[in-house]
C-alpha cells in the first residue's frame, strides 16, 4: 500500500500546505493565474514587489529571451502599495490565496514606507518578501543586496509590516553567507534564495544593447546551477536557517533539486511566464517524485545533499 505524501513545509513561524509559490515578477500582481492554476491549492503566491509609491520603471525594451532563460529590464512597474491594498488583494483573497507581499525600494526610508502600509492589509497577507536587489541611492547606487550592512537596514526598517519577514537576495556577491546571517539578524525569518544574475544582449544588427536600460536579469532554467550552490553554501553555514529557494524551477525534479540542496520551499518564476500552469505542475511533480521515491514527508528530502 502507497503511503500518502506529506508536503506540509515550515518557513519560520510559518506553515504552508505545500513547499510550492510563485515567484515576485512572474505572477503579476494578483489573481492573474487564477484562470489557469486553483491559487488556493499553492503554498503561497508571492506578488509582483511594490513599493510606497507608483513607479514607471524602465525603458522599453524591457524583455529579451536568451538561451535557457530570459533577460528582463522592467525596473519593478507598479501602482505602489495602497493601489495594490485597494485593488489586488481583495481577487487574491476571493480565490483563497495565502499572499506574500513582496516591497522593494531605493532608501531605508523607501523600504519603512512600504511596510508600514502593509501593517493595515487582512490576515492573507501571510509574509512580506523584502526584494533587497535593488539599487541603494544612499550608497552611489550599489545594490542593498550587495552590502551586508544595507541590507540588514533595509529589512530592520521593513519590520513595522508587522509579520514574518524574508529577505530577497542577489547571488552576485562573494559573500553571501554573511549577507544572509545580516539580515537574519535584523529580523527576518528567512532568505529567499536568489535573485537573478546580471547579464546583457547584444542586437548583432545594431551592434547594440538590445534592453532600453542596457542590463538586466537572468532568469530561468540557465541560473538552476547558482540558485543550487547558493542554497547549498548557505545551507552549509546556516544548518538551520529558513530558505526558499528559487531558480530555474520548471519541473518536479528542479524542484527537488534545491529541496535537497537546502531550501524549505521552492518559488516557480520564469516557468511560469512561458506556462501559466508551470505551478501546478511543479506542485504534482514533487509529489510524483515523493512517491516514487518512497518519501512520506518534505523532512526526508529538505538538506537531504548534506547528509
């Protein structure tokens, strides 16, 4: 007799049905999915990062597929975050999600702003997810996630949301173990691990930057080998540190991928743009691979590689 999978997942103080989310960018920043994926059936779907006010974001062209992934420019567009309290987050909540706010901003004070508003949202706003890879005007524009201090302070600041905290980061750095106990230390109750990796496109036609803002992220099936070393070196160090891991999920098997390296959970992003779908399907395949496996519960497998 097959025994039945337990895919219950812990995340700090948290506990979600199952170790399956969408990823910040890839979803939008509501129900769009509804159509396609039952929102109530995911562990939770983290929303397109807003910040404390409406922002325009980049120029155009903003997206380019490359080999294995996509390059994107958007530069975090959004209508900030009272617009999306008033007018997203209800069709969230009428299709049962569990929602991960996801803020982002440019200063300390940016990041505290977005939070604050957020201590007014209902109880399905599970968590907020603070996007930290953004550029830090304070420090000549380096990236919070690039700097252990910046980043502790944005996510100090972004405590006033009044619920459990996970700090984004970018694996553009060297020490990004240290940069992840930071942020712990100010507050948050997990690392989302990562961000996407700077790249560039060429147009050989123009012999230009084919992205109006020149550079962008990676993302997609071509970062899974970062997302998995990051989530395995910070596993590493941190034996007990809450970790989400997400990139280049597009299947049951990259999934369980960074299961094993490390992280309690997984996100599902660029798959989801090409298959709307994409999250359910990681969703069955990590219950396929589970029971084939003979896995009865999520404890098996999570940091099984360090073992």
């Amino acid at each position: 007799m097959t025994r039945r999978v337990s895919l219950s997942a812990t995340i700090g103080s948290l506990t979600l049905a199952n170790p399956v989310m969408t990823a910040a960018g890839t979803s939008g920043h509501g129900a769009e999915l509804s159509a396609y994926v039952d929102l109530s059936s995911l562990g939770a779907v983290v929303v397109k990062s807003l910040a404390a006010q409406a922002w325009s974001g980049n120029p155009t062209p903003r997206v380019h597929p490359v080999a294995a992934g996509m390059l994107n420019s958007v530069g975090l567009q959004g209508d900030g975050v009272q617009t999306w309290l008033e007018r997203d987050l209800p069709a969230l909540e009428n299709n049962g999600a569990r929602v991960v706010a996801s803020i982002w901003g440019r200063t300390v004070g940016d990041y505290e702003k977005a939070a604050a508003m957020l201590a007014q949202a209902s109880a399905s706003v599970i968590a907020v997810e603070v996007n930290i890879s953004c550029p830090n005007l304070e420090d000549r524009n380096a990236m919070f996630a690039h700097s252990v201090t910046a980043s502790a302070d944005a996510v100090a600041a972004a405590a006033c949301c009044g619920r459990p905290m996970w700090a984004k980061l970018s694996p553009n750095v060297a020490n990004l173990a240290d940069i992840a106990a930071a942020t712990i230390a100010s507050g948050a109750e997990a690392v989302t691990l990562v961000n996407t990796v700077l790249g560039l496109a060429i147009d050989t036609r123009t012999r230009r930057p084919v992205l109006g803002a020149v550079r962008g992220g990676m993302s997609g099936r071509a970062i899974h080998p970062i997302a998995l070393r990051a989530i395995y070196d910070v596993r590493e160090a941190f034996p007990d540190m809450p970790i989400i891991g997400v990139g280049g999920v597009s299947d049951g098997e990259s999934a369980v991928e960074l299961l094993l390296a490390g992280a309690n959970a997984v996100q599902v992003g660029t798959a989801t743009l090409a298959d709307p779908r994409a999250p359910a399907r990681v969703l069955a395949g990590i219950e396929r691979w589970c029971t084939r496996e003979g896995i009865t519960s999520l404890d098996e497998i999570v940091s099984a590689a360090h073992r």
